[in-house]
C-alpha cells in the first residue's frame, strides 16, 4: 500500500491549520456576506481588493482581529478599473479615471 509522501503530508497538516474561531485557515478572517445573515467567506483582508484591511460588512466571530471598517478598494470615488490594489490591509491606487488626477495616493477631481 503506497503512502502519501512528506510534501503531501505538510500540505494536509497545513489546510488544516484553522484560525481561533475554527471557521477559517490562518491568515484569513470570517467576512459576513452582504445581506446574509450568517453567511461568510473567508478572507485575507491585507490583500483582498473588495475588503481590504477588515471586513467591509464586519466578521462573524468577535475573536477575530477585525470586524467592519474594511474599505471596497474598487469602490474608492475616481479610481479607475484596476487602478487599486490593497497591500498590507491598504488601498494602493495608482491610476484614476478621467477627470481625477492622483495626489498622494487619492484620486482628486480636477474640477475642485
């Protein structure tokens, strides 16, 4: 009978690595779905675009290290698509749409 080799055996032992709250693996944190009740998915919110920093509609077990306060990156007033990503839980934009220019990380109307 064959067995799992050593690589396949880490990699089982890390998927099963879950954070505290036992809903999600480490590094990522149980988001509420907009609208669901109790519906979540699991995030890593220092990369995730669409909840960057936390959780945009807060997270479902308060031994979480986030809860609401997340920002949608795509959101973000003038930035255009794809011109966003979050990096360390933060909304990096690097081009806007027409009509904003960028200044210090924030697309600005040129028409203020």
């Amino acid at each position: 009978m064959s067995q799992p080799s050593a690589f396949v055996k880490r990699q089982q032992a890390k998927h099963r690595l879950v954070n505290r709250d036992g809903l999600c693996p480490i590094g990522s944190t149980a988001c509420l779905l907009a609208d669901s009740g109790s519906s979540y998915e699991c995030l890593d919110t220092t990369s995730e675009l669409e909840s960057c920093g936390g959780c945009v509609h807060s997270s479902i077990t308060p031994l979480a290290n986030t809860t609401a306060g997340g920002v949608d990156c795509t959101s973000l007033p003038g930035v255009a698509p794809n011109g966003v990503t979050c990096l360390e839980g933060r909304c990096n934009v690097y081009d806007c749409d027409d009509g904003y220019e960028l200044k210090d990380g924030e697309c600005v109307s040129q028409d203020l």
